[in-house]
C-alpha cells in the first residue's frame, strides 16, 4: 500500500514538474505551429531571475515579476524577430529558435558565470509538511505541485470558456476571418508566445531550486519535454498533463522495481549460462532503464497513434 | 607617405615576431587542452588559472635551467572529445613537448591514444602527457605508456580511501551503493565492492544501483525512497554535478538520514549550488590531497595557498598543480635537460612536498601517491570558501588521513621503456 501510495504521489508531483515545463511549449506549437527549440531556454531565464530577484526582494515576489519579465521577452523576440522569420516557413522559425538557445546560454553564461548559482529553497517553505511511509514530504514540494495544478485549471478554461480564449483558438484557425471582424491577430500570437514563455519561466522559478541553476540546465531538459508533447499529442494541453503524469508514475514505479529478466528466469527454477553481451541485456534491472522508458513511450506512440494521445493532428 | 606607413609597418611585425622567436626558444613550454567554454569551462579555466599561477611563482623564483621560464599555453576543447584531439594536432606542429589535461577520462583517453602512435613514429620529438585530474584506473594499469604520468590519485584509490575511512567508523552498518552508469561510475562501482569486501567485511552493502548520468534524471525521490526502506546508514556514490546535488537535496528535503561518501560532491561550486543547510543537513564527505582548515597544514602551503588568494581571488582547492609542476621542474633540472624521455626517466620515482608528507611518483606504473583526507562539510571552520568575491559560508572539517601506504595498489601496468 505504501508503496502504491509512494509511486502515485511522487509520480504526480514528477509529472507536474513536467507539465508546467511542457505546457508553455504545447501552447505555443497547438496555436501558432512553431516548435520552440529555445523553450528549456525560458526556463532557465525563469530560474536565473528568480535566483537574482529572491535575492534582493525575496522568492514571493520574484514567483510574479521573473514570469512576467520572462513574458516580455518572449513577446518581444515574437514581435521584432519570430514574426519576421515566420514568412520564411518552418524550417526558419526551427532554425531561429535553434539559434536562440544557443545565445541565451552563452548570455547566461556571461552575466551570472558558469558554475551553478546558489538559488535555494525559500526559508519559510523549506520545513517538512508531512510524513509517509519514512519520506518526509516538503512544503515547498507540495506547494509546487498546488501551483501547477492551479496553472492547468487557470489555463484550461480560460482557453475554452472565456471570450479572450475563443479569439485566440479562432485566430489560429481562421486567421483572416478574425482579422477581418476586427482583431489584431498579430498581437494575439505576440501573447499567446509571451504566456508560452511566461510558463517555461514561472516552471524555472518553482523547480530551479530543486534541479539546480547552472547554464548547462537548458540543455539536459531539452530532450523530456519534446517526448510529453508529443506523447501527450501536439498542441493538446490536457495531453501535456496526462501524458506527464503517466511519464511521472511510470519512471517512479520503474525506478522502485529492482527485477530483471535473469531473476525472472531464476524464480521459475532455471539458470542461465551465458557470456558476454546477452548477459549484461538480461541482467539489467527495470530500475536500469527506467530513466530509457519516457523515449520508449515516444517512439511505440509514434508507430501506434502518431498524433499522440490527444492530439488532432499528426506529427 | 603611404610606403614609409607599411615600411615601418612591415619593420615592426619582423621585429615582434623576431621577439617572439626568440622568448619562444627561452621558455619551456608547456600546453593545456581543457575546456574554456560550454557547460564544463569554468572547472578548466579554474585548472588554468591555478596552473598559470605556479608557472608565474617558479618562474619569478629564478625559473628553470639556470633562468628558463615556464610557460603554460591555454586550448580550449570545449569538452568535445574530438576537438581535444585537433588541439593537440596544434600541439604537435607548434612543437611543444609538454601537454597537460585533467577534465574528462574520455578526452585524456585520447590524448594517451594519440601520443602514443606520435611518439612512435616520430623518436626525437616524443611529448610528454601530464596528467593532472583524469582518473580512469586503466591509465596506469593495462593502457600505461612511459610519455604519460598522473598526479592525481585514481579511482581504485579515491575508493580505497573512502572505505578505509568507513572501516574506521563503527556506527557503519549498512551502506548503499549508487554509480553513475558509464566508465567512470562502473568503475567506481567495481572498486567499491572489492575493498567493502577485503577491507572492510562488517559492513554491509543493502543496495547497488547505476543510474543514467549527466543530469537527465530530474527527480530522485524514488532512489531517496529505495535507500530509505533499504536502511542503509551510508551512501557511497561517485555522482558528481547535478547527480551528486540533486541527489544530497532529494535526501535533505525528505529528511533521509544518511551519511554521503564521495569523491566529487563537496566541490566548491556544487556545495554552494545545494545552499549551506542541504549540505549541512547529512554529512557530505570529500577525499582529497588537502584541505585548507585542516590543522597539519604546512606551513609553506599557507603561504602559497595565500598567495594564491591574492593572484586569483579564490580559496584553494586542489593541491595538484602545484606539486605537479614542482617535480616537473625538479625533474628537468635533474636531466639538465628539457627532453621528454630524459625527463621522464628522472620523473621515475622522483618525490615532492605533500600537504601531508612525501609525496612520490612510483616508476613501475607513473602513478603518484601522497596521503589522501578525507573531510566533510561544515559551516563551523575557521576559514570559508571564498571564490571570486562570493563567501560560501563553508568548508571542510577533516575527518581524517589515510596514508599513501594504505593506499598503495598492485598494477598491471608492463611498461614499454625508450632505450637511451
């Protein structure tokens, strides 16, 4: 029982991790079609300002203004650089934000150094809220994962049920036609990449003190968010958080099993002799893989339902 | 007008690359190939610097030879296995007998490679490898070359001083191992079981698990989880970066209480990335050569250590460089030559001064030995970390020595030696 309680708790608070950081790139890609390479990039940003304005002014504060600065410039590389690469296909935005990453990296680098900065934990959050089964629970954890449950709601139905929400699915659709009744669409895409951005950044704000804020941060979570987006479906922000989710149980349960397919055979009585290469394949533990598993969930979805879980399109 | 203007031009270029001939044959080269941009450059600009410094002390001291200067020359490989080797290309056809490198096995790897097929076909203008930080235990085992010599402890001995050192605490019981699963980490995972099993038999190993590296794991609560229903009192990991902090943090945030043994998590700039209460909230224990707060500390050290503060603005933390360069020198003044082979033959069981007693590079293998500490963080030292400015607000507090004779291992090293 502990152990279920354990692998699903920790599984959530894993996926919601993942949401918050996949969910700003599914947004951007479901309304404007543009693969944002330089995502991870805004999450970094969003921990670097969170880092500096925590400093000065303390981490409540710095959770408002580092994501609406973020927002900003996100909105501003929409406006003066996006925009005008957009006419050049898709191939040029890819490369654009390609590019974009690598100059945010070596712009961080060149403000705030190259080893990790010290961005911690807010004193007033950091205190065991609860314990379970010999694991203490931190507040701070907890109030992470309420944070993120609170983005997706907020997210969600401003999206289907307010107005602002019906323009933007609109103008994604039917550019000219909401063009034509009176709505600047341009300035729609500008906002709907500066609240992409905004997300990434808010996610750097809450998780850079848990994973650690160093330039090379960007980089190592490129990877994980492209496979929950397309996992999840491109474009599907409830895709983004179930497929999350499923990621976060399935690594957490994974990591807990220590059987592989040589004590499997061992338990139903035989012994194996081999050497060499195969031996090493059916030593390994799932715990081993676990971290392959969310790469091998991409690649079974792309050959089953290319589209994803809840995607209308495919990829 | 215009012709006076590129004759003096061209005047002064002869002059300045004449000048430049001529320090060229004065001083004794000797390159770096370390990374000086990516994720991993300031760990080699801090290795360069350090090194800089030692140069820049011998050679106001009265250099070498009888004036000669020491002269380190910088190349960045940007921590691209690939581009080390096309830097050290450059080496080769700038002619620089002396090549140093410590960041990353894999790129020490190739240099060892390399060096080994120039050196064969080109006698006479053999170069020297100086190791300074790479650890892999093969280098000094079955891959050992006479060019190549190592002032840094390897693994097999970073481990055998950790176990000796939990040997001697017997409130150790259990332990639990967890590696990073690539040649580094397996190898330390090999280590560590052997010498849990001859040198340190009471304790027991409850878990041994190689994780995938580099930081692509973001959540550690399930290992966290796995430790703490394994009830293992002792960590034994060699993770290093964000493997090693975000594993210490996991453990802090869900109140696991264990003691951690590693090689590389106490580094300077992953204990400050953690903050002081995470490091500080489970014992996070160091090996290394020295440490500045620990009370045996030369004398002569802490007038280099301070010294070495004034030049960089950075607290001390590896001793390597110096005592590298030290016998380096020692030995060209011993061949009263500046030739590799010479100097590799007097290198040959040559010693040095050690933080704590004589250190020596043994001949059979060209692996050094000195005394290794083991330390953990505190923030209750005489004095903190200091790096460019920043007050870490930490240090280390030793928690004791092992010395060079326990840490003395059999090799398998049958070394092919140039005839003279």
């Amino acid at each position: 029982m502990d152990v279920i309680f354990f692998t699903l708790f920790n599984g959530l608070m894993y996926g919601m991790l993942l949401f918050m950081l996949s969910s700003g790139l599914t947004l951007i890609f479901g309304m404007m079609g543009v693969l944002n390479f330089a995502h991870a990039s805004f999450f970094m940003l969003g921990a670097y300002f969170a880092y500096q304005i925590s400093k000065y002014i303390g981490f409540i504060p710095a959770l408002f203004i580092a994501p609406l600065i973020i927002a900003f410039c996100g909105a501003m590389v929409e406006k003066y650089a996006l925009r005008r690469v957009h006419k050049f296909g898709h191939v040029a935005e890819l490369l654009f934000t390609f590019g974009l990453f690598y100059i945010i990296e070596e712009l961080v680098q060149m403000i705030w150094g190259k080893v990790p900065v010290g961005y911690h934990v807010p004193e007033f959050m950091d205190f065991t809220l609860f314990s379970m089964s010999g694991m203490g629970y931190q507040a701070y954890a907890i109030f992470t994962l309420l944070v993120s449950i609170a983005i997706f709601l907020a997210l969600f139905s401003v999206l289907t049920k307010t107005r602002v929400g019906l323009i933007i699915q609109a103008a994604l659709t039917h550019p000219e036609i909401v063009s034509s009744l009176g709505h600047n669409v341009p300035k729609v895409f500008m906002l709907v990449f500066g609240l992409g951005c905004a997300l990434a950044g808010l996610a750097g704000v809450l998780a850079g003190n848990t994973l650690g804020t160093e330039p090379s941060m960007a980089l190592s979570l490129g990877p994980i968010v492209f496979v929950v987006i397309v996992v999840g479906g491109l474009g599907s922000l409830k895709g983004a958080l179930v497929a999350s989710i499923l990621i976060g149980v399935l690594q957490t349960a994974a990591i807990s099993l220590d059987v592989s397919i040589n004590s499997f055979i061992e338990t139903i009585g035989l012994t194996v002799n081999i050497e060499s290469l195969w031996h090493i394949l059916i030593d390994l533990t799932i715990s081993q893989v676990a971290p392959i598993l969310p790469y091998l969930l991409l690649v079974v979805m792309l050959i089953i339902r290319p589209r994803g879980l809840f995607g209308n399109r495919d990829v | 007008m215009l012709t006076n203007f590129i004759k003096i031009l061209l005047l002064s270029i002869t002059l300045i690359s004449y000048a430049s001939i001529t320090k060229a044959k004065d001083t004794i080269k000797i390159a770096i190939i370390e990374p000086m941009s990516g994720p991993l450059a300031s760990v080699g600009l801090d290795f360069i610097e350090g090194l800089e410094f030692h140069a820049e002390r011998i050679n106001e001291a009265g250099g070498v030879l009888g004036g000669r200067h020491i002269e380190i020359v910088p190349y960045d490989n940007a921590m691209v296995a690939e581009k080390t080797i096309q830097q050290l290309r450059k080496v080769i056809d700038e002619d620089i007998r002396y090549v140093t490198q410590g960041v990353g096995s894999n790129h020490a790897l190739n240099i060892i490679k390399t060096l080994q097929k120039h050196n064969k076909r080109n006698p006479g203008k053999e170069i020297m490898f100086l190791n300074h930080s790479a650890v892999t235990t093969s280098f000094t085992n079955e891959l050992c070359n006479f060019y190549h010599f190592r002032f840094d402890a390897n693994v097999d001995m970073k481990v055998a001083a950790l176990v000796a050192q939990m040997a001697k605490d017997p409130s150790i019981k259990k332990v639990y191992l967890l590696n990073q699963n690539y040649a580094y980490g397996q190898s330390f995972q090999k280590a560590a079981r052997k010498f849990l099993a001859e040198r340190a038999p009471n304790i027991e190993v409850v878990g041994d698990e190689l994780i995938v590296p580099f930081g692509k794991i973001l959540d550690f609560n399930p290992y966290v989880a796995k430790i703490t229903s394994s009830g293992a009192d002792t960590v034994l990991t060699g993770n290093w970066g964000p493997d090693a902090a975000r594993l210490i943090k996991a453990s802090a945030n869900s109140e696991l209480k264990v003691q951690f043994y590693t090689i590389y998590a106490g580094i300077p700039a992953g204990i400050n990335s953690m903050g002081k209460k995470v490091s500080t909230f489970n014992k996070v224990i160091q090996v290394t050569e020295s440490h500045e707060n620990d009370a045996s500390h030369p004398e002569w050290l802490k007038e280099i250590d301070s010294e070495y503060f004034k030049f960089s603005n950075k607290s001390p933390y590896s001793d390597r460089q110096r005592f590298m360069l030290e016998m380096f020198v020692k030995a060209v003044e011993k061949a009263e030559s500046t030739d590799p082979t010479a100097v590799g033959f007097a290198l040959e069981g040559m010693t040095g001064r050690g933080a704590h007693g004589e250190i020596y590079m043994r001949a059979i293998d060209h692996q050094i030995h000195f005394d290794m500490v083991l330390s953990h963080v505190s923030t209750d030292v005489e004095k903190t970390f200091i790096y460019n400015n920043e007050d870490f607000g930490m240090a280390y507090v030793t928690d004791g020595w092992v010395s060079k004779e326990d840490l003395t291992l059999p090799t398998t090293c049958k070394m092919k030696r140039p005839k003279i």
